[in-house]
C-alpha cells in the first residue's frame, strides 16, 4: 500500500477513534435515541447508554423520533430489560426478544478500540525510527 494511502487511513482511524470515545462517553451521560419507522406497522430503534448500542426492532405506529435524557431516568427499565435478554451483560453483548420486540445490544467500547490500533502502531513505528531493524553496513570503513 503506497505510504500517503496508509498514513492517510490511518488518520482517519484516529479521528474515528476520538469520535466514538467522545459517543461512549456521553453514553454514560445522556440516552440518545432514534426510532425510524420505514414499514408500516414496524419500528427500528437505535440508542446508546451505559456504553453499549442497544438496536431494537418490533411494532408500532409509523413515525421517526429522537430523544435524548438523562441516564438516571432509563436505567431502571434497562435493567429490568436485562433479566429477559440472553448474553453477557458485563460485556455489553446481548441478544433476544421481549413481548414482540427483538434486542441486540453490542459494546460501545469495541469501536474505539479497534480504530485505535493503527495509530498506536504508527507511534511506535515512528517513535522507534521507522518500521524494521537497523542495518549495518558489511562493507570495511576505510
């Protein structure tokens, strides 16, 4: 890969990485979500908190909304959403359904460190002097 490509991607997985630690942030902070209806009778959800992606699909009426409040005010209800779910919820990984509506619920943290990577390999890269080993000359000096 020619190196301005490699650099290049790599700033963009460093902006990408501060973003999404900005988002699991205020995860612990604020409920952001967003339910889009595109089929008639059906919803699809997207929301944050407490560092995890909650995705949730299920009936209702048509309509697109977001909101956004107070963790405190939620987290009862994820909680007790918990005790019907299959997974792993220490890891924030979670999966099933609860009266008609289905769940997957995947880390927040998952992002920030996969796109973290490639910076931190170009620090070191570049911290150490480029990438490899120094080289000796086998030639006599004289």
């Amino acid at each position: 890969m020619p190196k301005r490509a490699a650099n290049g991607l790599t700033l963009l997985s460093a902006v990408v990485c501060a973003g999404s630690l900005l988002l699991v942030g205020r995860s612990f902070f604020r409920c952001d979500s967003l339910s889009i209806s595109a089929v008639k009778e059906t919803v699809s959800s997207v929301g944050t908190i407490d560092g995890q992606l909650w995705l949730l699909h299920g009936p209702a009426y048509r309509f697109t909304f977001y909101s956004s409040q107070p963790v405190a005010a939620v987290r009862a209800g994820v909680s007790m959403t918990w005790g019907y779910l299959r997974g792993f919820p220490r890891l924030g990984i979670g999966w099933g359904s609860m009266f008609e509506w289905k769940y997957l619920i995947l880390p927040l943290w998952l992002l920030p460190v996969l796109t973290a990577i490639p910076p931190a390999r170009w620090w070191r890269a570049r911290r150490r002097g480029g990438r490899g080993f120094p080289v000796e000359s086998a030639a006599p000096a004289g």
